[in-house]
C-alpha cells in the first residue's frame, strides 16, 4: 500500500501549500511571508517543508472536528430553536399595534420604514439580521404567513404582506388601517 501512495504522488506532484492540513493553515497566527524555499527536484516525493513548532499536528479527528463546528451553523435551528422563535413572532404579532420584520440593510425594508414614518404610525421593527434568533423567526414567519421574504407586515395582527403591497394601499386606507389599529 505504501508503494502505491508513493507512486501515485509521483505521478501528481502537489505544491506546498496544499500539503499542509486545514487545520493547521487556520490555527496559525499571521506570519509575515517568507521567501518560498527552492523544491528538491532530484527526488520527486521530497517536498520541502515549513515547521511549525506552535501548531498541532493535524490529525483526521482535528479536521472532521474543525469542518463539523464549521458546518454545523448552517445546519438551521434546533425543534426548541424553532418553537421559541414562533412563539417571539407570534406575540409580536399579537401585540395588534404594527409590527414589521426587516433586515437592516434590504431596500424594500427601508422603503417600508420610511413609509410608516412619513405618515406618522407607530411601528415595532425587529431587525432579523441583528439578532441571534433572526434566520429562525424567518422561518416561523414563512410557516405563519407563507412569506419568506422581507419586510413582512403586520397591523392590527393582519398579514399586509410585503413593501410592494404597503405601498399598495395608498396613504388613505394604510392611514384607515393604522387608526383602527391605534398606532397614529
């Protein structure tokens, strides 16, 4: 078996920098470049190599579990994550005043903002983007109201839905909607 590892990288050659393990190119503190030694061609499994005292030896348990707390963040919220998150919505939504669910940064979420601001309403943004539990309260809102997307509106608890159809109201009934809700 060992004859063969030898032959196969005989065959392709790989550079320095992808003889090192993950691990170790994330656990190094910053080190300014060093010149690049010159590769030993007279034999052609002999690859020059850097030392590095200060890290570990990279080992297949080290970077399974470095990639698993890598990856595991996108692995979405737990069941308890979840019910939490619909149960914040939920009372936001209750609340009955208006309620909108932005990020800060959408342009649509702003259009919105400055809609309710110009006409005067009283309003609950939460910022999804700024919060620990924000991509979870998405997805509760998705299964609330089937709308994915930002910003998602409410008044007086009823789903208006997005910017496009807040603007779609027109001054005069938002402004009918915002009284009866109490928010002007």
């Amino acid at each position: 078996m060992h004859h063969l590892l030898r032959q196969s990288s005989r065959q392709i050659p790989r550079p320095l920098h992808l003889t090192r393990s993950i691990t170790t190119l994330v656990h190094q503190p910053h080190r300014p470049s060093l010149p690049s030694p010159t590769p030993n061609h007279s034999h052609p499994t002999t690859l020059p190599s850097q030392s590095h005292p200060s890290s570990p030896p990279a080992t297949p348990q080290r970077t399974i579990s470095f990639l698993a707390r890598l990856f595991g963040s996108f692995s979405g919220p737990s069941p308890e994550q979840k019910m939490a998150a619909k149960q914040k919505a939920q009372s936001i939504i209750d609340k009955g005043g208006v309620a909108v669910f932005s990020k800060s940064y959408c342009p649509y979420c702003k259009a919105t903002k400055e809609l309710l601001s110009r006409v005067g309403a009283k309003y609950e943004v939460l910022e999804l983007d700024q919060i620990d539990d924000g991509a979870a309260i998405q997805d509760a809102l998705q299964e609330i109201t089937n709308q994915r997307s930002v910003p998602n509106i409410f008044i007086a608890k009823e789903h208006i839905g997005g910017n496009s159809d807040i603007q779609a109201l027109g001054e005069g009934k938002l402004k009918s909607k915002l009284t009866s809700a109490g928010a002007l």
